[in-house]
C-alpha cells in the first residue's frame, strides 16, 4: 500500500489478526501487512520467531521472515547477535540470504557482520564469500578483488572503515548516505540492455525499489520492449519525485525509525 496513513480500522483489523495467529506463518501474514502500513510492533517479535524454532516453517516461508526482518530493521537490530544465527535444518539459502543482505540492511554497522561471513570462507571463496564481499561493498563502495592475491579480508576491512570514516549517516549505500538512485540507475541500465536483445535482469533492483518505495514496479515479462522501456522511466521518474530523505531507510514508504515517511 502507498499513500496517506491507513485508518484505524484497517490496522485495529490487522493487529487482531496478528493476535488470533496461532502459527508462524499466519504472524508472517499479519506482520507483513502491518509493516507495510508503517506499523512495526510486531517487529521484534518477528526476530525472535525467527532466531528460535522455525522448523515449522517451509523454505519459502523462512525467507519471506528473514526479508521482512532485513528490510524493516533498524540500525540497532541490524546488528543484534539473533540476526546471523543460522537456523536448524537450513539447506544453506538463509546463509545466503544473509551473506547477501548489504543492501536489504543499508546499516553501516553491519559491515562488521560481512567481514565475519568473509573470513569464515575466505579460504575457499565460495559463492557465500562472493556474495558477503557484495553485501560490504552495496555499504562502503570498496571492492574485494577475488582474482588479486595480495588481496585479503583485513585489508578489505580497513578500506571499508576508512571509507565510511566520514560519511554520518546511519544507513548507507555504495559509500555515502542512502538514496535509491544508483539502483533507480542500474534498474534503467538493465532494461535498456534487455530492450536491445540483452538478458533480462530487472527483477531484483525492480523489487528492492518496490520494497522501498511502497510504488509497485511496472509488469516484467520474458521481453522487454519500447513500451516497457517507457514504463520504467516512467517508474523511476515517480521514484525520484518521492521526498527522500539522504540516510534515512525506508520500507513501504515508511521511516524504519519513526520519522517523515515518503507519503503525501
């Protein structure tokens, strides 16, 4: 949902279904569609699901509870110890997931939690090491070169700490204060690329601007055409005329921390 504060109504409803949930998967439901009315309550209650049993849950669940509680977190509960906690019976997506969540966070205080999932496969460097390297580098724009040996996990670090040195912001993105224009930029890139005969990756950065933004994306389809090109300009043009705020994190249009959403 985008647009004015919802009623009372609306999250009265909403708060009792989250009461009435008898299930992990039924508190998910309500306490997505609380979160996207800008009501966070249930958030904490949300991590502790998580951190403890979710066995419950299926696969497709447990992801849908790790996204909710990356892109709704604060500062502070990006860095809370129950986050990382890896849970039983996991095939190993939940790690990725984590591994890959720079930009889903945006908390600079995270950086230390992507240099501890670095060091701990960086002798093999795997694709959880590559996507834990992404993760620091979608917050301090430093790079880790994979295919430069001198190149190691502590030098990575310090580049990042230096990096961030003196950008304030709580959140952060490619090295400065959060707004969503580099990945409003990289969404255009790829649909001119798919629009010229180029695969089509405009999924991901689509999503995370929806995500952030509460505006739906337009439709993607197995092509993309003229239309679709004018779609997505059109998109980003709607995007950039939104009242961001730099170093502020947003979800569903809504502050994380409780100040002036994206809403008119």
């Amino acid at each position: 949902m985008f647009g004015p504060a919802p009623d009372a109504t609306q999250l009265d409803a909403l708060h009792h279904a989250w009461a009435a949930a008898t299930s992990p998967a039924a508190k998910l439901e309500a306490g997505l569609a609380l979160a996207q009315l800008g009501d966070f309550t249930c958030r904490a209650e949300l991590l502790d699901t998580y951190s403890g049993d979710i066995s419950s849950l299926d696969r497709e669940h447990r992801l849908q509870l790790l996204d909710l509680i990356l892109a709704t977190a604060t500062e502070r509960e990006a860095t809370d110890d129950r986050l990382f906690v890896l849970p039983d019976n996991d095939d190993g997506s939940v790690y990725l997931r984590l591994a890959g969540s720079g930009r889903m966070l945006l908390a600079r205080a995270a950086t230390v939690r992507y240099v501890e999932l670095a060091r701990v496969f960086d002798e093999i460097h795997d694709v959880t090491f590559e996507v834990a390297t992404d993760s620091g580098f979608d917050l301090s724009g430093v790079e880790f070169d994979l295919y430069d040996e001198d190149s190691t996990v502590d030098a990575w670090a310090g580049e990042m700490t230096a990096a961030l040195a003196d950008v304030p912001a709580t959140y952060v993105f490619r090295g400065a204060a959060f707004t969503p224009r580099i990945v409003i930029d990289e969404l255009l890139g790829s649909v001119d690329r798919a629009a010229a005969g180029g695969p089509v990756l405009i999924r991901p950065n689509a999503e995370l601007l929806t995500t952030w933004s509460g505006l739906a994306h337009p439709t993607i389809g197995s092509t993309v055409g003229p239309d679709d090109v004018a779609a997505f300009a059109g998109y980003a043009e709607r995007l950039l005329a939104l009242p961001w705020r730099a170093g502020v994190k947003y979800f569903y249009g809504h502050d994380v921390d409780g100040g002036p959403g994206l809403h008119r």
